[in-house]
C-alpha cells in the first residue's frame, strides 16, 4: 500500500491524502492530492509528467518536480540546476515528516 499527501508548502500542514495500491503508479493519485487553489506543486520523480495528463493542463500551477536519480547524477557539481534540485528536495522533505508519524502510530 502507497500513502499519498498533499502539504501546504507555507503552512506545512496536510491538506489531503490517498492511498492506492502498491503496484499502482503514483499519477493515479494526482487527482485527489491537488485541491484546486495551489500556485505551486512539488513533487518526487514519480509524478513526472503530470502537467501533460488531461485533468491537469488547465491548471495554472507551478510545476516543481524532482529529476530521476540518474538525471540529477548528470548535473555540474555547484551548478544551477543542481541548487534548483536541492531546494525541490528540501521543500518536499515537509511532507516526508509526515510519513514518520504515520509510520509510528500504525506501524
């Protein structure tokens, strides 16, 4: 089973969440995290490509989404687009705190 969140980037609190299926890939869940009033959207390498999906290209978000591994292993050291990859990191690491309370309540 996947857990999906949906944080609010200023406030780090949860706003929406979603579980699927573990061999279900992490786009079928897209829908249901987005609310509809964000102005920005950060997310792992796994929603990669979710501003072409249909539900999603009328919406006038800013798309932050993480390279795969082995891209971002191909960035210049100290370089731009490897600061641009450490602050998506850094912004979707809110999120990830709240899998550690998750994990701790239910195990």
């Amino acid at each position: 089973m996947n857990l999906h969140v949906g944080v609010d980037d200023e406030s780090d609190l949860v706003h929406s969440m979603s579980t699927t299926a573990a061999k279900m890939h992490d786009l079928t869940a897209s829908e249901e995290l987005l609310h509809g009033e964000e102005d920005r959207v950060w997310a792992d390498a796994g929603y990669e490509g979710i501003e072409k999906r249909e539900e999603h290209r009328e919406r006038q978000v800013s798309w932050h989404i993480a390279l795969r591994p082995w891209k971002r292993k191909t960035l210049p050291k100290g370089g731009v687009d490897e600061l641009m990859e450490r602050c998506k990191a850094s912004v979707r690491a809110k999120a990830g705190h709240v899998f550690f309370y998750v994990k701790r309540m239910f195990g």
